[in-house]
C-alpha cells in the first residue's frame, strides 16, 4: 500500500494534535458500566422461544444470558455466550446487531422502538468474566488431526470446537498473526485494546491447536498435502480479492496507479499501525461502494484528519449494503453520501498521480441501472475502491475437483465440499453473508460435521 | 414564580375521630416525626398530619447503629423496606416541648402524639395528662411494634393479646379526654380480634398496619441477615410497597366486620401514590398514614398525593372524601358468596401484542394451555387463546408487559347469580 500513497502527507505532517487524531480510535460505542448493564438487563422481557434467538446466526441463548447478567453471575453470562459462540466477545463488538438481534427484539414495537442493547450487554458478560479454570474442557485426544486452513472467525470457531472434541488441530494461516477480519479489516475503533488478540489467547487456551503461519494455500500449500497428513480438512480461506472498478488505469496486477488502491488495503495498514500519525493523509478522499467496509473506509480517513470525505454509490442510499446505523455513523464523522453516480475514468496528474475521478450519473431505466451520460468530476488526493470482495481463485487452483457456486465454494448442509474430507465455512462458501457471527457459526457447525464423520469412520472401520 | 390555576372543585379536608384536618395524609409514627425539625418541614411541604413517633417513659431508649434494610428488586427499586429502630430516643420532656411549640404554630395540622408505656395503668395515667397539656389533638396507642419492645412487654406484645388491647384502651379513655386511636400489628392471625378489642375498650378509631416482623435478606458473603449490626442481625419490622396487599385487606377485614361496624380506620401500609390512597379509602379508610415513601422520596410527594386525588375525585364527581369512604366494602366479601356462574376469559388484542411469548409459556407450562401459538407465512408469530380451555385465571394478562394488550373478558353464560352455598357441586350445601 505505502508504494501507493507514498506521495501523500502523512497525517502528522497535518494534524499537530496526537490526542485528537487518536479519540477518534478509541472505543466508537464504549463499554457499558455495571450500573448500566444490570439497568439495560432488567429491559428484557425473557420473551419465549425469543425473536433474538432466532436473528441470532450463532444461536445464542440471549434471554438466559441477560437474565444471568440481571442476577449478577457474570461467568454464567459469557460461559452461554461462549459455549455457542467462542469468538462472543469481538461479536459484541463487530456485528451489526441493528439488522440481526436487535432488530428482533420485541421491545422495537411502535409503543417502545427501542431495542434491548444485546450487543453492548454481550460485550459486557465477555469483558467482565473471570474463570478460576478455563471453562471449556478438551476431551480425550481422538488421536485425529484435522488441518484448519485460516485463521479468521470461521477457522478459528472450527479449531475450538474440533479441539472440544479431542481432535488434534493444526491452523494453517497465510499473515502473521491470526485473527482474519477481526486483526485486519474492523474498522479501529470497532475492535480496541488488541482485543483480537486477547480473545484469541483465551480460545487457544483450550490446547490442541498449533498454529502455523505463513502458509498460504496456492503458494506454499496445498491441498492434496493437507488431506495426505491430516485426517479431514477445513478451509476458512474468506475473501482473499477485491472486486475491481473495471476501468482503464485501474491497478493491474503488478502496476499501481498511485492514489487508488482497494480500502482492504489501507483498513489492514490502519489497523496494525503502531502510530496514526504516520499515516498516509487523503485530504480529499473519494470511497466507492456503499457497504460497511466502504463506510469504515470513509470515517476512518475522516477521523484521521481529512478535510473532504466522499462516499460515492451508484443506486440509492436505499439500496446501500452499509445499515442505517452505519450511514448515520458516516453522516456523523462528516462524510458527504453521494448516490446514482459510477466511476467513469480515473484523472490523473502530469506525473501520472491520481488527481481525481470523473463519474457518471445513473438512474433506473426499466429497473435495470444505466447511466445518463451527464458526468461530474471530484478532486481527490486517493480513491479507495470497497465495491466488495470475492473470493480467490488463485488460493485452489490446483483443486480442481472443488465445485464453486456463485464464485465461491460449494458446500451441502453440514459444510462437506464436493471433495471427501474437506469442509469450508465462512465468506468462501456459496451462502456466506460476510458476517463474522455467521463464519464463527459455520466453523462451529463445520467442526461437529467432521467430528460425526471422524467418529463414523471410526466406527465402520 | 407559577401561574395561578383554577382551584378544584373538591374538598380534601376531614375530620377523622374528631380530628380535624386539611387534607386526609398524614405521615405515621416514624423517624420522620420523631422532632420539630422534620415535623415542621412536612407541614410546610403541606402534610396534613403527623402522627409523633412514639412516646415512652424516661429514661428513652437507647438505638443501635445501623438500622434499615431494603427488599429490592433488581433495579433497586425498594419493593419493601425493614427497620430495628424503636420509640423515640430522646428525653420525654423534650418530646413535649416540642409538640407544643409545633402543634401552636401550626394549629389547623392535625398533630397526634403515639405512646408506648409499660402494661400498667399507672404509667398510662401518668403520661396521658402531660400529652394533653400540649395541646395535641390525639394519642395513638403504638401495641404493634414488632421488634425490641415486645421483649420488654410492650409494642406487639400486648397489641397481639385481645384482652391487653381492650384494657390499655380502656385506661387511656379513662384518663384522657384526647381522641384514642389503636394502632394494631398485623402479626396475628386474625385482624378482627383486635379491632374488636379496641372497639369494647372503647377506641375512637384504629390504625393500621403496624409493621410486619420480617428479615429482608442475607449477605451471603459474611452469612449475616439484614439489617447488620456488628456480625449479627435481628428480625425487623417490615413496610413499603411490598406490604400494601396485606394493609389492605386486614383494612377490609375490620371495614366489613359487624363487630367493628362504625369504627373509623386509619390506613397504613405502603402507601406511596394518590391511587394507594384512594384504595385504602375505597375499603373503609377514613384517613391514611404514609411513611416509607416519604423516607425514599422525601416530604414533597405529598403535593402529587394531594393533587392526584383531588383530580381523581373531582373525575367521579366525589366532593369530599367521605364520599369514597368504604365505596368498595360491599363488594368485597367471603369466597363462597362470589358467583360461581361467573365466566371470564382472556383476548388478545393482537395490534397491541408485540409477540413476546410471555403469555404463552406462563399458561402453556404452568395453567391451563389456553394459549396457541401460531406462525404467520412472513415468519412471525401469533398467540391466540384457546376459548374452550381458558378458565379466566388472569396469569396471562398479568405476565403480559404491555398494559392492555390482554383484556379479560366477562362472557355472558345467560345463567343467574349462583354462590357456592347454592351450588349443587358443593358437598355441604345442605348443612350451608
């Protein structure tokens, strides 16, 4: 990334004040006090066969949890967090909880409309509890060894639950750390403290699981290798691409236009950064798409210093994939909203910099979108592209045998690829929703999938 | 500076017992009117009355450190509340210095003095004269304090032994011409044994309720009930919200019994908003007595109290509250006089309901599984009652969180009025 925006001020070369560039870093939603938990847990309403339960993708038995909040047995609490969902504690802070929980929440009826604040109690059970022993117990070692190909939420959920189970687990992780989306794509101030680390030694602290890093699936490893000197695989791969603009002077591989580069970039960079200040600043910054990535994109260069923040989308603010909870946080921090407008030409400078983009306007016609050629041209010192990721393909290549759908892996109900013995889960399989709580979920569910046919094979042999 | 508004058609002001006062809430012998301090302070704040805090003979007790305890419930609301403190601490003299001077400076307030001294009629003959001397305007014999005092004979000792009631009565008829009020302790098992007693020993009215012997919880750390003193702890009297049902139909009990007939009754029992107070005047109440609120609250709830009231009153077109004095006596009776015809049953307003399921797992797990649930085509849910199955028990619209999302229903069965001693399923309908 830093070949691409070397040119640019860093963010202390133009903001003097240390203490304000990091305020906007630090906690967006700051935890609850106890006072505060124990009021908001008194809000619940312990509904039967309760509507959260059912928005949750983990299955958390929220009403129980919240109830064990209310009476103040706190390890209660985050022990039926955590024995659906081993990675509660960044889902309480990562999940849009307006779309899932929250929006299920009976309390949101007209008389009320105000939810229960499931994820700010959860985050609440999870950062307040305190074993005198590690509550979960790894059961006699199988004698199995299953390979766990990433270690994002849907590898690392796995690990855990073949661990649980006695199986031997190794972790196969491409960058240096663990964590997937939650070390490298949260926005900062989603995810503090290191706080995905944390979470991560707790979850380790199972045993069974080694982790190896620097192992990516195409380069250095590969499948066949894996199934060889492991008893089942699971591949947690996520979202290794970014969806490209499709426009001339776009980054080819190997060529950087400098000034334009995908946010995925520029979120990992922020998010590992010991010094904001050192920072490449966009003073003038242009994001486009209309996801949570793209909203986390624009606050975060806001937050940094930037004087111009524009967020361009070409449908309706209707149609953005970011929440409304999302766009109000954008709104909030400034950023400009700008819909029905696509990327036309990337406008370049004498030196062959990013000056600008030119786009066009679109409408509807006939419902499909098409553009209306009037254009419109926005100065900016970068363009962060966040038009989505996907799935890839480089990272299987040689596994040819492993059916795709929609781009991505296909898999039957209890997570089994078209190849016997591998398993995925998370955001590179067909019905993935890029959701941390649903990959944490799949690893789960994947994980008892192979423990039952570990323990058929078993049994048949 | 508030504007002027226009007065209320309504006139608050009574005469219990021959006690006047501007309006029917006073506060109950307490530490809230153990001295002129506090006792001023609640009449410039516009409490009717005081009832002082128990009067007894020198030397004055003696308190312990630490002294309350509180039942809460989970967002620390007091739903009850728990003292170990006894009768006045402070020399008699002063006590009667005090009245005095407050009953002069505030003579339309209605300042009742309570005693507590020992079981002999010499020490009620001796006191009585001095209280008279203040100019207050009625004693309230204090038999119903449940802790401390009884182990020295006094308090709930004598207010639990019919005979005692009637002949301290008695003696404070004799020797007194102040309006006698008994105040009895709802720790026996028959409220109407005492009031009766009050009555031939010739009360002009009764209080009640006195507090209830109670240990509100236990720190299970040190494993020491509440209240602590030093590591030790001891039963306490218990009041607040949470004793409000039992103050109310102990207050029934004597309002309807013939024995008792024409006994004006004082309310005590957790009060803490104008609709308590109508309550307990709508079953036989002729004035309240107020303290725990006013201990979390301070003195000023007196003005919703007043206000409240009065507006409710001018609404059902009362003009004073004799008017709502026992309104709802005749309608509380005996189980086997209620209707055995009587059929209710619950509905479900379903604009109203926001699906919580409350309901349904209340009836489904614990009654009459008159509840069905049922799943719309978008995937939401639907609880409906089962007519045929509801027995018109009320769980579910208690349980409901929404206010009057579950209405009961009264059906009509097109059959008459039926008791249970006409019933022909009762076994014993002859002998009845």
């Amino acid at each position: 990334m830093n070949d691409s925006l070397k040119h640019l001020p860093q963010v202390g070369d133009v903001i003097a004040e240390r203490e304000k560039v990091e305020a906007g870093f630090r906690d967006l939603h700051p935890p609850l006090t106890q006072r505060q938990a124990i009021i908001e847990s008194q809000r619940c309403l312990y509904c039967h066969d309760a509507p959260c339960i059912e928005a949750c993708p983990s299955d958390i038995d929220i009403p129980r949890f919240i109830r064990e909040i209310s009476e103040d047995n706190i390890n209660g609490a985050a022990q039926t967090i955590l024995e659906e969902n081993i990675l509660g504690g960044s889902c309480a802070r990562v999940c849009p909880t307006e779309i899932l929980c929250e929006q299920h929440c009976v309390r949101n009826h007209h008389a009320e409309c105000q939810p229960v604040l499931i994820g700010r109690l959860q985050r609440y059970a999870i950062d307040h509890m305190h074993f005198a022993q590690h509550p979960f117990v790894r059961s006699a070692d199988s004698g199995r060894h299953v390979a766990v190909v990433g270690a994002g939420p849907a590898g690392l959920s796995c690990a855990h639950r073949l661990a649980t189970h006695g199986h031997r687990v190794t972790l196969y992780e491409a960058r240096h750390k663990p964590g997937g989306l939650n070390e490298y794509g949260i926005a900062r101030y989603k995810l503090v403290d290191d706080y995905a680390q944390k979470e991560i030694d707790f979850l380790l602290a199972i045993g069974g699981i080694e982790i190896r890093y620097g192992q990516r699936l195409g380069d250095n490893l590969d499948l066949d290798t894996l199934e060889r000197h492991h008893d089942a695989v699971f591949l947690g791969l996520g979202l290794g691409d970014n969806r490209r603009l499709g426009l001339d002077d776009e980054n080819a591989p190997g060529v950087a236009t400098p000034g334009l580069l995908p946010a995925t970039d520029y979120i990992r960079e922020l998010r590992q950064s010991d010094d904001l200040l050192q920072l490449p600043l966009a003073r003038r910054c242009v994001v486009i798409g209309a996801g949570n990535t793209a909203v986390d994109m624009a606050v975060q260069m806001a937050r940094l210093g930037a004087e111009a923040v524009t967020l361009v989308y070409r449908r309706g603010v209707e149609a953005m994939a970011a929440t409304a909870h999302e766009q109000e946080i954008a709104r909030a921090n400034g950023v400009r909203i700008l819909t029905w407008a696509r990327p036309e030409q990337v406008l370049l400078d004498h030196t062959g910099r990013l000056a600008g983009m030119r786009f066009e306007r679109t409408e509807l016609r006939d419902g499909n979108l098409a553009g209306t050629g009037e254009t419109f041209e926005i100065g900016a010192d970068a363009v962060f592209s966040a038009i989505g990721q996907c799935f890839d393909d480089h990272s299987l290549a040689e596994a040819g045998e492993l059916a795709r759908e929609l781009g991505r892996i296909r898999v039957d109900g209890h997570f089994r690829t078209t190849r016997q013995g591998v398993y995925a889960g998370g955001d590179c399989i067909a019905p993935g929703e890029d959701l941390t709580v649903q990959a944490v979920q799949h690893g789960k569910l994947a994980a008892e999938a192979i423990h039952q046919d570990l323990m058929a094979q078993q049994e048949v042999a | 500076m508030k504007a002027p508004t226009r007065q209320l058609d309504v006139d608050l002001a009574i005469e219990f017992a021959g006690i006047r006062s501007p309006n029917p809430f006073w506060l109950a012998s307490a530490p809230p009117t153990d001295k002129a301090y506090n006792v001023e302070r609640a009449f410039a704040a516009g409490w009717g009355g005081v009832v002082w805090k128990t009067l007894g003979e020198d030397p004055p007790a003696v308190n312990v450190s630490s002294r309350y305890s509180a039942h809460f419930g989970h967002n620390r609301d007091v739903l009850g509340f728990n003292n170990i403190e006894l009768i006045t601490d402070r020399p008699l003299e002063t006590n009667l210095r005090e009245i005095s001077e407050v009953k002069q400076r505030w003579p339309d307030r209605a300042l009742i003095v309570s005693l507590m001294v020992p079981c002999v009629e010499e020490s009620w003959r001796a006191i009585l004269p001095r209280v008279e001397a203040t100019g207050a305007d009625g004693i309230e014999l204090n038999l119903g304090c449940p802790h401390g005092m009884p182990e020295r004979g006094m308090g709930a000792a004598v207010g639990q032994n019919p005979d005692l009631i009637e002949q301290v009565t008695r003696w404070c008829k004799t020797h007194s011409r102040l309006p006698v009020i008994v105040k009895l302790t709802p720790n026996i098992t028959d409220i109407r044994a005492a009031s009766r007693a009050a009555k031939l020993g010739g009360a002009d009215a009764v209080s009640l309720i006195n507090t209830v012997n109670s240990i509100t919880s236990v720190d299970l750390d040190r494993m020491i009930a509440r209240p602590i003193v030093g590591h030790q702890s001891t039963h306490g009297g218990y009041c607040g919200a949470a004793v409000k049902p039992i103050a109310l139909n102990m207050v029934a009990e004597i309002a309807r019994d013939p024995q008792s007939a024409g006994l004006p009754i004082c309310g005590i029992g957790g009060i803490s908003s104008w609709q308590d107070a109508a309550e307990f005047v709508a079953l036989g109440a002729g004035a309240v007595q107020v303290c725990t609120a006013a201990m979390l609250h301070g003195f000023r709830i007196v003005e919703e109290l007043q206000d409240g009231l009065a507006r409710w009153m001018v609404s059902k077109g009362y003009r004073r509250l004799a008017d709502v004095t026992g309104r709802a006596v005749d309608n509380t009776t005996d189980w086997k006089h209620l209707d055995m015809n009587f059929q209710t049953i619950a509905h479900i307003d379903q604009q109203q309901c926001i699906q919580c399921g409350r309901c349904y797992i209340a009836c489904e797990d614990t009654s009459h599984q008159s509840i069905a649930k049922l799943a719309e085509e978008d995937g939401t849910r639907r609880y409906e009652i089962i007519e045929a199955a509801c027995v018109g028990c009320n769980l579910c619209q208690i349980t409901c969180p929404v206010e009057g999302c579950i209405s009961m229903v009264p059906q009509s069965t097109g059959k008459p009025f039926m008791s249970w001693d006409e019933d022909p399923r009762n076994p014993f309908r002859e002998l009845a």
